[in-house]
C-alpha cells in the first residue's frame, strides 16, 4: 500500500508520497507478502511542468505476461509518449488508455482487488490566469464526479478531471484548499481529523495556530509530516507489515514550474 496527498490551495501545489510497496512473492511453501522501500512513485512530467504520484498496484503485467514495477513503467511512459501530448488532458487521457491494457476490469460489487491510481496535477490557462487543476485516473467509483452527477464505468480506468479549473477558482476565491488522499489512508483520515480537532481547541485556548503555513513549501513540509507521522505510527505498531514507509518524497507546482529539490528525504 501507501500514502499519497495532493493538495491545491492558494500558495500553489504540493504534493507528497511515501515510497513504500507491498509485493507478493511465490516460494516453495506457498505465498509470502513483503514491503519494499525506496519506490518512486512521486514523478515530474518536465513537458508539462506538472507532477505525478502512483498509488495502488505496485507492479503491472506487460506484453507476454512480464512484470514490471508500476513506478518504472509510469517512468518509461512520460518519456515514450512525450511527442504525443501537449497538456494534462492528453497526457490523462493517453495514461488512461494505456493502464488498461495492463489492468482488467475490477468488480465492483465488493472490495474490489486490482485498485490502481494516478494523481496529475499542474497549471493551466483559464480566463487568462494560471490555474492550478487536478486529475485523478484511477479504477472504482469518482466521489468528485459523482458529486456533479458525472456517471463513469467505474470498473475502469477513468481519467477523471476531479478538479477543473473553474471549480479551482470557486475554492481558492472563498480561501480554501483542497486535500486528496489515498492508499492506505482511512486510519490516517481519522487520525488528522482527531489532530485537526484538537488544534482547533488549541488555538481557542493560547492562540497558537498549527499548522502556521506561509508559502508553499511550509504545505509541503505539514503534507510530509502527517506521512511521517503515519509512517512512524505503523513501525511502532503490531503490524508485521508496516504498509507506509521509506523516504518521503515532496513536490511543489507553481504558475512558474516545478520545484522538485523536495524529492530527497
């Protein structure tokens, strides 16, 4: 598994990953499952000054039943298919055609297994403004898209425009951001909004505010702490595999490019 967020406010965009994954082996007594460190699944698309990060399958099945790791292969991709697109809907929708035919279709009808998922995000014109907006290619049902009664298949690979950029501008306008999370993140969901809670209170009672974010990589640094903390949290546990781990990894998009000095731990 792992841990991905992506959040888009008014500094920018920051972007964060743990390098974490959990592999299945075959051996003589059956099957064993292991965790690997030092994956990258935080990427820079240079052609389009925008980022990329990986969640769910960490290996895919390629052409005559090869294998190969999710994060080499989304490597390959952004330098095979350069000459093929020239902004984040082409790139999303390139990427979307190519998984699946690597992924087959999952079933929805319970926890579905062969999950995979890309978040893109980066810069655009809108209204003659640069305007962050966010992809989010993945299988399974699209909560974004659902909430503006967008229908998908959701037992595809959807490249899903989460966040366009009209919508961008609505939040940033009323002071707000936007998170997106996934992996393994529903013990992380209820930890932060504990935390979340508890600062609330703190600032009620002395006036201190945390976080106290005042650029863009201060949002980079508290998305690379609360990974940390998770990370920390699943080493000190019971867990056999602790399935968030290894470097973090950070990244921060603005109208002016890529800042990816964040991609060492």
């Amino acid at each position: 598994m792992t841990l991905i967020l992506t959040e888009i406010s008014n500094f920018g965009i920051a972007m964060a990953a743990d390098s974490a994954v959990t592999i299945t082996i075959d051996t003589e007594n059956g099957t064993q499952r292991r965790v690997l460190t030092g994956v990258n699944k935080l990427q820079v698309i240079n052609k389009l000054n925008a980022g990329i990060a990986i969640w769910g399958l960490g290996e895919l099945t390629i052409e005559h039943g090869h294998k190969i790791d999710t994060d080499v292969w989304l490597h390959n991709f952004i330098q095979a298919e350069r000459a093929n697109y020239n902004s984040l809907l082409e790139f999303a929708t390139l990427l979307q055609n190519k998984i699946r035919t690597h992924v087959a279709p999952i079933n929805t009808t319970r926890r579905p297994l062969g999950n995979i998922g890309f978040h893109l995000a980066g810069y655009v014109q809108h209204e003659g403004h640069p305007t962050p907006t966010f992809y989010h290619i993945h299988n399974g049902e699209s909560q974004a898209l659902a909430a503006r009664r967008i229908t998908i298949d959701p037992t595809l690979v959807n490249a899903n425009h989460d966040l366009p950029p009209d919508l961008v501008r609505q939040i940033l306008a009323q002071g707000q951001s936007y998170l997106t999370r996934n992996g393994d993140f529903t013990i992380y969901a209820a930890l932060f909004n504990h935390i979340g809670e508890f600062l609330e209170g703190l600032s009620e009672y002395n006036g201190m505010t945390i976080p106290q974010s005042r650029n863009l990589i201060e949002r980079a640094e508290w998305l690379r702490f609360q990974i940390k903390t998770m990370s920390e949290l699943y080493r000190h546990s019971n867990l056999h595999l602790p399935t968030i781990g290894g470097k973090i990894d950070t990244l921060l998009i603005t109208p002016n490019g890529v800042d990816d000095c964040g991609l060492t731990f």
